[in-house]
C-alpha cells in the first residue's frame, strides 16, 4: 500500500476545496475545517492515493491523484458510470435497473457530484436501500454511500468529560455501528440495534425502535449541500426531527447527500427499559438500571427482532411499510369509545400515537396475499414480496390496506419508506 507522511490536515482541506472551486469565504466558516480534516485523514486518505470503486459489480477503480487533476476525475467518472441492477440494493428485493450508478468511497468525490447536478443529470442518494421502494428503471444518477471510518472525537476539548463524541462516516452499516459503539462500552444506541441500512440514512427518518429514536442521540449531521456545492453542519435542531421524519426526509431528492453524523453518548449511561417487549423479556428478567449493560439490552432486542420481523435476506421487506398516525385527543377519545381494544399511545403534547399494525390486523389484512406481495403474517405493519414482485403490485396492495383502515377507522395511513420515482418528471 502506498504510504506517505503525514500530511498537514487544515492546508490539505483549504487546498482541496480551493481546487475544486468550493471554497469561498462563507463556506471557509461554515466547514468546520478540522473536522473534515478528520474524515479526509481517517476515512480514505483522499487526497494523495485514490482506489474508488465506481460501479461495484465492474470492478473498476480509478488511481488518480485528485490534488492535481480535477478535470482528469471528471472525465474518469463520466466515463465510469455504468447501468446497474439494483436488484440486491434494496431489501423489498424489487428489480431495479438503475442507469446510472456512483459509488462515493471519498468526499473528493463531492464536487464531481454537484458538476453531475449542474449539467442537468437527477440524484438519487441511496444507502442501504432497506427504506425505499424503487422503480423498474430508474433514469437518475444512483449515488450509492460507501464513505467508511469511525473516529472518537480526541478527549480534552470543552465538554468532553461527560460525553463520548464520535463522528461516524455515512456509508458504515447502522448495526455494525450499534455493535461496536457497544463493544467499546458508549451505550446509548443499543436499544437501535439490528435496524438495516446504514449511518447516513439513519437521521433521515430518525430511526427508532424501542423507546429511543436516533435523534436523541446525536449531536450534529454533516452533508454535502448538492446544488450549493458545500459541506454543511446541522445541529439536531438545524436537522428538525419528528417522529420518522427530518429536514432531510423532507427535502427535495438530489439536495442532501449526508457525510457524517456526530454522536454525542453520556459516559453516565442510563438505559431505556421501558418498552413492554423489553420489561418482558427473560433475558432482561431481573435487571435494573443499576445491573444491566448495554451488551445486554441488544442482545434482547436483535432476539425480539429476530423473532417479529421477517428476515429481508430471506423475504423481501422494508420494515414497517405505514407509519403510525398521530391523532388528537378527541378523535382517540371518540375512536377508543367505538374500539375498546384500539391500541394508542399517549404522547407528550397530548396527542396519541395509534398503532397502525392493530389497525391493519383488525381491517382483516393482517397474513393477506394478492398474488407475489402480502401483509406479513406476524407483523401487519409489514409488506413483503414473495418474489418477483412489481413495484405496482406492491404500491397497489398499500393502496388497498390504506383505503380499508380509513373506510373502518377514518384515519389516513402515510407510507414510511421512499417512493422513489423513475424521474423528476414523473413525480
Ligand atoms: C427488516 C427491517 C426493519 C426495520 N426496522 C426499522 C425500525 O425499527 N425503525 C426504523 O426507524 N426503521 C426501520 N427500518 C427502515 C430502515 O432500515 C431505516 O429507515 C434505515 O435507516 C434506512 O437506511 P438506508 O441506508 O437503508 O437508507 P435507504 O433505504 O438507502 O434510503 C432511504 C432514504 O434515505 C436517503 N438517504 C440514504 N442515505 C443517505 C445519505 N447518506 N444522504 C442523504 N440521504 C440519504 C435516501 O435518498 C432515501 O430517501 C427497517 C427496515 C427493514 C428492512
């Protein structure tokens, strides 16, 4: 492997953002140099040896020094971008053939992508594809995230005594990332554990499972703005997170690509307990908050996920296909008085959160099959594919369950994952 000396991280990031015209006074404060420094030295060495990997079925790479050569980089990647199928890209297991299809290993990569904007080709960031619903042919530029790296904020600065900071880069898997941080004894995101995907697409939809949702526990989100052309920090409430939703869920497709996100966990861990599947739990019988570990709580929870939710691996899925509809007071009032058994959950502006899965089981969906797509049988929330399902199937079969929870219930069910479609025109 080629080796250099150590470079000089700040001149190096001035350097690479003056190159690729990216750098303007504004940007300079907005970039938080050291920081990208950070990734720049602890994700993939960029700036002096390059091994990207385009298209990850070509086995093409590139070697190129990207410090002296940005107009070489960017006839490389034209030339480089390749049809692709999606097919084992997302876990619904749709068939996908993708035009065009970017692999990001190294934020030297970012300016090409806002020079792909700019000439008119459509975005489409994909992660680990476990939340979106994807067309038979997708006409955008796939950018699929593959930036790697771990690193622990140095120790010593303001406000590290009662924290653990860690900057995790957007490509690295949610639940490798869930195993480490517990492994190395910075609990907090256990109860997260088993989500697919990966880190850059957990703030999207502000992941949650089991009392916690991601949002609590990070500190900042940096993304490269695509059609501005810089890196961005938001803070969590820069990022305007709700329940399975945030600024970047919102926005439009091709405007956010995230690069990091920065974890804050409390050194005094205290542990969520409170989510009946886990008070029940034999593994968990017995433990307190003063007894129990992070290790602990996620082996509990990947053995309830095991157990409740289909394997993607093994039966095409994205996880709960509807989100559960928040109500006010007086229409949960008036629907528990029609509904004894309805299942909701009281929440903190007064507000209920009805339980979508119950709503879908008592509709009579729960375990239905129209041809290769179904509601799964142990989980309504779930839609799944048999095998060689179309899209239109299965948007079709979510229209149905839709229509029957509102004609019996009178509430809307809004989809959780992304719909993404062929192209900007046809949405
Ligand atoms: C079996 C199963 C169980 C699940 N359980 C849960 C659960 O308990 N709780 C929960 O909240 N979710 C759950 N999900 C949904 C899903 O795993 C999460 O939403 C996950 O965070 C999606 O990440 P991803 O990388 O796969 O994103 P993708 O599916 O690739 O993309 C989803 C959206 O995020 C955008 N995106 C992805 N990465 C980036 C990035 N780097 N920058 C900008 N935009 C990006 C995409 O453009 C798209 O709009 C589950 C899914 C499955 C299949």
């Amino acid at each position: 492997m080629f080796q250099r000396k150590k470079p000089d991280a700040s001149k190096l990031c001035q350097a690479f953002f003056a190159e690729f015209g990216a750098g303007d006074e504004a940007r300079t404060r907005d970039l938080n140099l050291g920081k990208v420094a950070l990734y720049q030295l602890s994700y993939s060495r960029l700036v002096f040896t390059k091994n990207i990997v385009l298209c990850e079925d070509q086995n093409y790479s590139i070697t190129t020094n990207y410090m002296s050569n940005p107009t070489q980089i960017r006839s490389d990647f034209d030339n480089a971008l390749q049809t692709l199928s999606l097919d084992r890209h997302n876990t619904l297991g749709l068939a996908c053939r993708a035009k065009r299809v970017l692999t990001l290993s190294s934020l030297a990569q970012l300016p090409h992508i806002t020079a792909l904007s700019r000439d008119h080709h459509d975005l489409f960031v994909l992660g680990g594809g476990s939340n979106v619903v994807l067309p038979a042919q997708l006409d955008r530029v796939v950018v699929q995230v593959a930036l790697k790296g771990i690193a622990l904020v140095e120790a010593g600065a303001p406000g590290h005594d009662s924290v653990y900071r860690i900057d995790v880069a957007a490509g690295e898997g949610w639940h490798h990332w869930v195993e480490t941080a517990t492994q190395r004894g910075w609990f907090g995101l256990e109860n997260l554990a088993l989500i697919p995907g990966t880190v850059g697409g957990s703030p999207v939809q502000n992941i949650g499972a089991y009392g916690v949702e991601v949002q609590d526990r990070i500190e900042s989100v940096t993304a490269w703005h695509i059609p501005e052309g810089r890196l961005v920090t938001l803070s969590r409430t820069e990022c305007a997170f709700t329940y399975r939703d945030s600024i970047f869920k919102r926005a439009d497709p091709g405007t956010w690509l995230i690069v990091s996100v920065r974890f804050l966990l409390p050194k005094q861990w205290v542990p969520v307990l409170n989510y009946p599947d886990l008070q029940k739990h034999p593994m968990l019988a017995g433990m307190t908050a003063d007894t129990v570990t992070g290790q602990q709580i996620l082996d509990a929870v990947c053995e309830i996920r095991r157990t409740k939710l289909p394997d993607p691996a093994i039966l095409g899925n994205a996880g709960s296909f509807f989100k559960n509809p928040i109500v006010p007071a007086s229409q949960y009032v008036s629907l528990k008085q029609k509904f004894s058994d309805l299942v909701a959950y009281a929440q903190p502006d007064g507000s209920y959160k009805l339980a979508a899965g119950w709503m879908i089981e008592r509709s009579g969906w729960k375990g239905k099959r129209q041809g290769s797509v179904g509601v799964h049988d142990r989980q309504a929330l779930v839609l799944v594919n048999y095998g060689g399902a179309q899209v239109s199937a299965l948007l079709g079969l979510a229209q149905d369950v839709r229509s029957a929870v509102l004609a019996q219930f009178g509430v809307p069910l809004e989809m959780e994952p992304v719909v993404v479609s062929d192209s900007p025109s046809a949405s």
